[in-house]
C-alpha cells in the first residue's frame, strides 16, 4: 500500500513539471513578432504631417512676411513620396513704409494676404549617407494674393486718401530642405520662383471729392528664400 502512494506522488510530480515546461516554451505554431525597421532617415513618408512657421524679410526689413503651412504624405510615387499641403501668409511694409511716414508726414501701409495650396515630392539620393536627417524636395504652388496699399494724410488744409486693392494669381515652383535636430523638430528653408500680380482698383479722396479708377500695376514675382521652423506630427 504504502508503494502504491509513493507511485502515486512520483506521478503527480512528473505531470506537473511537464505542464510547466510546455507552458514555458513558445507554441510551434505561434509567429514571432517582428522587431520593428528602425527608420534610416527623415524623409517625409505616407501619413506623416508636417507644420511649420514661416518668417521672411529683408535685411533692412522693408517688407515682412509671416505665415503658417502645413503637408502631409499621401502617396508612394516611384523612390520618393508626394504629399500635398497648404500655406497662409501674410506680409506688410515696415521700415519702408515708416520712412515714408517720416519723410512724408502722410500716412503709409501697404499690407498682402496669400493663401496657396501645394505640392512637395520628398526624395533623397541613391547615395544619402550623411543626409539622415535631411528631407529634401521639390514644390509647386497655386493660389491668389490679395493686397492693399493706403495713403492718407492733409495738404493745404484738405484730408485726402488714396486706397487700392486687388487680388490676382499666384503660381510658382521651387525647392526646399528640412533639417532635424530632434526626432520631431525641424528647421529649413526653401528657394522660390513666383508670379504674382495684377493692377490697384482704387479710390481716391480729397476733401469731398472721391473718384475710383483701375491703375497703377504691383507686383510680388520674383525668387526668394523662405525660412521656417516646424514639427512633425
């Protein structure tokens, strides 16, 4: 009898050790998990969002522009990725117009608007080591400007004031780059090429006088360097 519960215990014991062992080991039919591409550089890909602020001016800051964008990855395009955005900036006469003023005794503003929509195709070199943290593409605008420019002030006794407005097209195409000095954070900078322009309707008054008219051509077009500084989401 007291063999028989020996076998007994000496059984229970083995079962249970082999449960465990095979709970320990992976099922063979089970699929590892794959570890995770660790990603070889900053290009923007599909499903990415970048934003950024933009600031431009000149060295003497006679004009000024500020504005915000942003673009997103959409679409796998041969080796690189195209992605599709949009911008809003706004610019205005500074120390130009202060000079004026100064000069004149009048009054001097002239301010613009323009919302673009756009297109960026982000592509790196075959060859990119070194470029890890670079996004390099290029980009084709379309949109309008607004602007407006007034002039007013008093001559000879008579208050008077000139006021012009327009809104014309504005298409261009460039290139651009952004650095990453964090997994997030970017800075940058990009070379346009842009038409934009068209002719003041305007209004012009002194004293109770007013006449309205279409004259006196502006223009924006041009190249330039933007700067701006962003986050990718």
């Amino acid at each position: 009898m007291q063999g028989r519960i020996t076998m007994l215990c000496l059984a229970s014991l083995l079962t249970v050790t082999s449960a465990r062992a095979q709970e320990a080991q992976p099922s063979a039919t089970e699929t590892p998990a794959a570890p995770t591409a660790p990603r070889l550089n900053r290009l923007q890909g599909v499903g990415d969002i970048d934003a950024r602020a933009v600031f431009n001016a000149d060295i003497v800051l006679a004009f000024v522009d500020v504005g915000v964008g942003v673009d997103v990855g959409v679409l796998q395009l041969g080796p690189g990725v195209l992605a599709i955005g949009g911008e809003f900036q706004v610019g205005a006469c500074v120390s130009a117009c202060l000079l004026l003023n100064t000069l004149t005794g009048y009054s001097w503003s002239h301010l613009f608007y323009s919302p673009h929509a756009r297109a960026t195709y982000h592509f790196l070199p075959s060859s990119s080591a070194g470029l890890e943290k670079v996004d390099l593409y290029g980009l084709a605008l379309v949109g309008a400007t607004i602007t407006t420019t007034r002039v007013a002030g008093s001559t000879s006794g008579t208050d008077f004031e000139y006021v012009g407005s327009d809104v014309g097209p504005s298409v261009g195409l460039g290139v651009g780059g952004k650095y990453f000095f964090s997994d997030k954070l970017f800075f940058g900078a990009e070379g346009r090429l842009r038409y934009s322009a068209g002719e003041y309707t305007y209004t012009a008054r002194a004293g109770n006088v007013s006449i309205s008219d279409s004259q006196s051509a502006w223009s924006l077009s041009g190249f330039n360097v933007q700067l701006f500084a962003g986050l990718r989401l």
